[in-house]
C-alpha cells in the first residue's frame, strides 16, 4: 500500500469527519469521496475497508447515510422526512439509548422507524423504557408495541 504524508492541520480536519472507534483514516476518505457507497452499490462488497471490522453493505449505507445525509440534528430531519408532527424528537441510530423526552407529543427514532408518545403519562409508563440518568430502552425502539418502520428490514 502507498504511504501518504499529511500536516497536522490536514490530519486534524480528517480526524473531525471520523466516527469515533469506527473510522480509520482511510474508511474517513472513501465516505468523504463517496467511493464505498459507489462500489457498494454497484454490488462490490469488497469496498468494505480492510482495516475495519467486517461488516455488512448494509451496515456500511446505515453509517453513510447516518454521516453524510442526515444533518447534524437527524431526529428533526427523519421527523419532518417522515412527516411525524412531534414537539420533541430524539434519535438513536440503534434505538437503544436517549437523553428524556421533555415536551409531550414526543418521538424516539431509530435508522428505520419511529414510536411516538403522545402524553408524558403514556411515556413514563411504558415498560419497555428504563428512566434512569438517561433513558434505555429495553430491546432497542423496533421491539416496541406502535413502532412505525419506515425502511430497512
């Protein structure tokens, strides 16, 4: 493989478009220069890096979409996507982990789906949400009683 040399201020920008214990300097400039998407889909999955975990097509579009196409806030982006009239939205791409909803309709999303609670009472309640310092939910959003899938599996 060749050798490239970069400054620390090239490096330092590369490090800022990385996903954090996913991205390797390589993986970070074949998303950025749109190449793994291409070959992926294209039906090439030899265009998984090398240097990473071997993970599925799929998982590789999930990180490029979650990376490249939503914006910084995906929870506002996917519920005016999807058209999920909410005051509040959080976002998980596994649907595992949040911060507490605080304003009532609200909605937790996923990469593939959505639930939505339309009173705090109604949230709190849930027996698949644990309320701790921050919320888990038990089986990740998609097992859930009213979870709304909108892509994927």
């Amino acid at each position: 493989m060749p050798t490239i040399r970069i400054d620390e201020e090239v490096y330092s920008w590369l490090k800022s478009k990385a996903v954090p214990f996913d991205d390797t300097p390589n993986s970070v400039l074949r998303r950025l220069a749109g190449l793994d998407k291409r070959r992926l889909l294209a039906g090439d999955e030899s265009a998984i890096d090398s240097n990473k975990n071997r993970k599925g097509a799929s998982q590789i579009m999930e990180t490029t979409i979650t990376n490249r196409i939503m914006p910084a806030k995906p929870a506002k982006y996917l519920a005016r996507t999807w058209r999920v009239n909410v005051v509040h939205a959080l976002f998980h791409k596994d649907g595992l982990h949040y911060h507490h909803l605080r304003d009532f309709p609200g909605a937790l999303f996923d990469l593939n789906g959505y639930v939505v609670f339309n009173t705090k009472t109604e949230y709190e309640n849930s027996s698949y949400l644990q309320h701790g310092q921050n919320l888990h939910v038990v089986g990740g959003i998609s097992s859930m009683l009213g979870y709304k899938r909108m892509r994927g599996k």
